[in-house]
C-alpha cells in the first residue's frame, strides 16, 4: 500500500480531525471514493480478522483497583499455580482498552509474570466500542490525573501477595509515552518498554532509574524525530537504555489486527527482546 496512505491514516488516529475529512483525504489519495472505501478495512483495526491469545496455563479476571477518583478497571492475567512473580503493567493505545491490548496481556502473562491491562478511560465510563469515540475520549483525560491512575496501578502490583515486588510497564503508541512518563515518575520501576511512544521531557530523563527499551518504526517520522534528543539525554546521565529501529516498518507494527501495518518479523524481534529484558530484571528477589 501506498506509505502517503499509511502516513494519512497514521495522522488521522493521532489528532482530532473527523472521519469524514479523513474520508476525503483518503479518496484523494487512493483516486476515488470507491476505492477509499475498498482501502479502509485494511487500515483500520480489525479484531475479529486477528486471533485471540488462549492458555490453558494462565488465569484471567477484570479486577479494579483505587484511582485518584473511583476504581479503575483492568484484566489481570497470571501464570497459574505460581507465586512471587514479576508484575508487569501494560499499558494501551489511544482508543482505550481494546482486544489486541488484552491478548498482549495475556502473552505476557503466558511469558511467566502477573500482567496487568489497565483501562485509562475509567473515569470516564471505560473504553467504548466506537475506537473514534475512544480517541476522542483519551483527549478529555486529565493527564496528571491519569499518571497518578497508572502509578496506583505500579503499587497495586507491588502489594499483590503473590507477586515478588518487581514492576515493569510495558505501552504502546499512547502507551508507550505513558511508559515513558512512569520511567520518569517511578524511582522503584525495574524496566521500562515503550513501543513507538512520545519521548518523556528531557530535562527529567535524570530521574530514571528503571532499565529503558525503546522500540522504533523506521518510517514512524512523526515519533522518530524526538529519538536523537532523548538518547542523548539518556547517555549523557549513563542510562540503562537499549532503543531498537526496526527499518521499513510503521508505527504500530506490533498490532496484528492493523494488517497494513503488522510486521511480524519485527514484531516477534521486539517482543523476544521485551519479555528477556522482563525477565532479566523481574526475577525473584531472592535471586
């Protein structure tokens, strides 16, 4: 598919412009409305196309735990028969809590730890849907609000009884600039995983104390352009960091249910490199 095409739709589902502007774009582009409308089922999210994760080997429950202003929803996925596990909190795209987010936590689970799927639009009623009505919906957060949401979520794990105190977090798109923030938030956080996220404020990067991995699209130019700053800072404060770019990919190439831009060479490389770092730094503490 044409990259102008990508790059469009890219733009689309990180801004406020309307379906139906986007729409025109889109016919502009493809040479038609016809062909727009033949286009669009392969850029956008299809859950039902892409496999749900199952195992036999892990438990998963919606639970809730205390926000700053009422519960906040999530699904706790964990290895079952196990304790003092490694936690891992992962966190969504712009659209809220979705089916791709929730299979991605019950890999990681699979992969041995407590994994935790928070839904950021549970103060606003949880993730709908309509995916627009959740990009609209993420614009309306409060952001230190919803830092403080996700931070209660990093002690939420912390005091599970069968979890060992280690923390990571995980994010993507969205996400990943949220993982990035908790980097800079948390002084306890073990590692941190950003998946094509907004770099954090330079001028915090010499607060982390977390482990940092930082995965990149090769032709992600909207994300890519703030990489240089933030390595900079994280090697001039002698940063545990490792960043990967994955080159002729596209931003979101991890998720299986965006066909146009799925890799799944870099998808299985990031994560294999994701889950070693995890269980480098979320081992049992007696260890």
């Amino acid at each position: 598919m044409d990259q102008k095409i990508i790059t469009l739709y890219d733009e689309y589902t990180h801004s406020q412009v309307s379906r139906k502007d986007f729409m025109k774009k889109l016919a502009l582009l493809a040479g038609g409305t016809a062909m727009a409308l033949t286009i669009l089922p392969l850029l956008e999210n299809n859950y039902a196309a892409a496999a749900a994760f199952s195992s036999d080997e892990i438990t998963v429950e919606n639970i809730t735990y205390p926000g700053v202003e009422g519960d906040m929803k999530a699904v706790l996925a964990r290895p079952k028969g196990k304790k003092k596990l490694g936690c891992v909190l992962v966190i969504h795209e712009n659209r809220g809590l979705n089916p791709h987010i929730i299979d991605v936590t019950k890999r990681v689970a699979a992969e041995g730890f407590i994994a935790l799927g928070v839904d950021a639009l549970s103060p606003l009623g949880g993730t709908p849907t309509d995916e627009d009505k959740g990009r609209t919906l993420i614009g309306q957060l409060d952001p230190g609000k919803n830092l403080q949401n996700y931070l209660k979520g990093l002690s939420y794990l912390r005091s599970r009884k069968d979890a060992n105190g280690k923390v990571a977090c995980m994010g993507f798109c969205w996400g990943g600039g949220m993982a990035n923030k908790l980097a800079v938030s948390d002084p306890e956080l073990q590692a941190a995983v950003a998946y094509y996220g907004a770099q954090p404020n330079v001028a915090e990067v010499p607060k982390i104390k977390a482990s940092v991995m930082l995965h990149y699209g090769g032709l992600d130019e909207r994300i890519n352009a703030g990489i240089p700053a933030y390595e900079k800072a994280l090697k001039e404060n002698n940063k545990d960091y490792k960043i990967f770019i994955y080159e002729g990919v596209n931003h979101a190439f991890n998720n299986n249910t965006s066909p146009t831009r799925y890799n799944e060479a870099a998808a299985k490389l990031a994560w294999s490199r994701s889950m070693e770092l995890f269980k480098n730094k979320l081992a049992l503490l007696s260890r």
